[in-house]
C-alpha cells in the first residue's frame, strides 16, 4: 500500500487550481433524464459522475490482420464489458487497406454501445488523416500515448483530429511505465492539465485518460507480477483527481489499469469507475479470473460491476 501524498504537496498543486462553480440540473436525452452540473470554464452542463457504477474494458494485443481485431471486439461483448483498448501493431496493415481498413473493420465488428479506444503510433495516425472522407464510428476514441517531452504532440494531434474527423473522441494514454516509475507524479498530472486547457482553448475535448503501463513480456522481472506499479499508479492517480479542468472531472475520464486488488480499493475509494482488463499473452492469469478479481473488490466496497452492456 502506498503513502498518501504529504500536505505539503498537495497544496502545491492545488495552488493552481480554478475553482469550478456548480448547479444541479437535469437535462431529457432520448427520453431519459441525466443529473448534471453547469462547468463555468467550459461553458457546458456535464453529466455528474456516479461513483456506485463500475465498468471494465478488454485490453489485448491485437494481430496483424483485422481479424484478430474483431476476436477481441467479440470476447469483450460476450464477457459484457464496456468496451476494448485496441494497441495497433507497429507495422503497417496495407493488406487491410491501411488505416481505413482497419476503422471500417473495427465499425463493422463492434456494438455502438461499446467503446473502443484505439492506440495508435504517430505514423498511423498521420496515414488516417491521409485517408480523404474518411468517417470514424462515434464510439471509436483516438488514443494518443503521452510523452512527457512533447506534450504539444497530443495537443495539436487532438486539433487536427478535431479538424478532419466530425465529433471524433480523443482521450490520453500513459501507457510506458517510466512515466510511473521514474517521472514526478505531479508533474505527469501538470503536463495532462495543459494538454486540457489548450485542447478547450480551441473547442476540443479530451475525453478519457488512460492509466495502463504494457508490460514488457520479455522482461521475466515483471511478467506476472501484478504489484509492480501498484503504488505508482495510485499516486498518479491521486495527483491527476486533484486537478480542476475545463469539462467533466478527471476521476470521471480515467480509465486504469486492475492491477491488484489493494490498488482497486483505492481507486475506489478515489471515485475512479472505469478498469481496464488486460489478457495476458503468456496465460499465466485468464481474463476471467482478474474480472473476478475486480468485481471482488468492487462488491466489498459496496459497488456494482456492471456487465452486459
């Protein structure tokens, strides 16, 4: 179990922050009423975030061929998850028409109702603006992997998203584990907040924030140690809650990984809804079993897992 933040630096990074000026309301959408507040920095009424509704995403490495795209998209649905994290494959898929191919093959696999978050390399996304008229399923979400030496990277990727792709959802992923290991938390989670604020300077949104450090399989230290990052990513969880930006609250967007079942209660305890599950490619643990894991805690805590969705 990790040490909390010291009162010190919590004041620190709170010092920065704008306060938030909130007013319940309910808005009818599609014949169903929400509960939301009114964000004075973005402008917008946002949904209010439901601490008690737990849901899980499938994270798996995917193969070359848009097939292996949709076996994760169908074992996601059938385990009733919310949704996939699909990491692209380094090299280039041209027997799949490109990056077309592949947006096409993920609209056509996948239930609207669940989300897809699509890791993708530089040079991926670079060959999907090039595709000319191409339309990307709402439920598909661009995920752009944070670097903390070009944070500009995301933030004018997410504008050029914004530009070429009608109502595209962006969304953040630390994905290397340096960044939990080796880099000041708060400074991780200063670096997210600017990539925000420009993102809404020019009317963008980044919807989600991935927590999801990939394991090196080759790395026999850290295969199959579940507790390696445990710590590390509840303090970087904590310091990005702290922070107030335009739109819906951070613990509301992230997205981590389920790691153990002490680092799940403290997230928990944090307000963060959304787990992601990762099929380890090794077969040391099934999928089924860290579900179990999740809704385990889940439940100890008084929450509900939500499946079939």
């Amino acid at each position: 179990m990790m040490h909390p933040t010291a009162p010190s630096s919590r004041r620190m990074i709170t010092s920065c922050i704008i306060q938030r000026f909130k007013s319940t309301t309910t808005v009818n959408r599609s014949g169903s009423t929400t509960a939301t507040y009114y964000d004075s920095q973005s402008g917008q009424h946002v949904a209010i975030h439901d601490e008690s509704k737990i849901t899980a995403y499938l994270r798996t490495k995917a193969g070359a061929a848009s097939s292996s795209f949709a076996a994760v998209l169908k074992t996601a649905k059938e385990m009733g998850l919310a949704g996939s994290i699909i990491a692209l494959p380094h090299q280039q898929l041209q027997q799949d028409g490109g990056m077309a191919g592949i947006i096409k093959s993920l609209g056509n696999s996948s239930s609207s109702n669940n989300d897809i978050f699509l890791h993708m390399q530089p040079s991926q996304y670079n060959d999907l603006v090039a595709e000319k008229q191409l339309l990307i399923p709402s439920n598909i979400n661009l995920c752009f992997e944070y670097n903390n030496n070009d944070g500009e990277y995301i933030s004018s990727n997410v504008q050029s998203a914004m530009t070429n792709f009608e109502r595209i959802q962006t969304s953040i992923g630390i994905f290397n584990p340096t960044h939990l290991l080796d880099d000041d938390p708060m400074l991780v989670a200063a670096k997210v907040a600017s990539m925000i604020d420009i993102t809404s300077e020019f009317g963008g949104t980044i919807s989600n924030i991935l927590v999801a450090p990939i394991i090196d399989n080759d790395d026999d230290a850290l295969v199959g140690n579940s507790g390696t990052y445990d710590d590390e990513l509840v303090q970087l969880c904590e310091e990005l809650t702290y922070l107030d930006v335009p739109g819906s609250t951070i613990k509301s967007r992230l997205v981590v990984s389920a790691l153990s079942g002490d680092q799940l209660e403290e997230c928990l305890q944090m307000g963060i809804t959304k787990y992601i599950i990762d099929a380890a490619s090794d077969g040391r643990e099934s999928v089924e079993s860290r579900l179990g894991m999740l809704r385990d805690v889940v439940e100890e805590n008084g929450k509900e897992l939500v499946l079939d969705i």
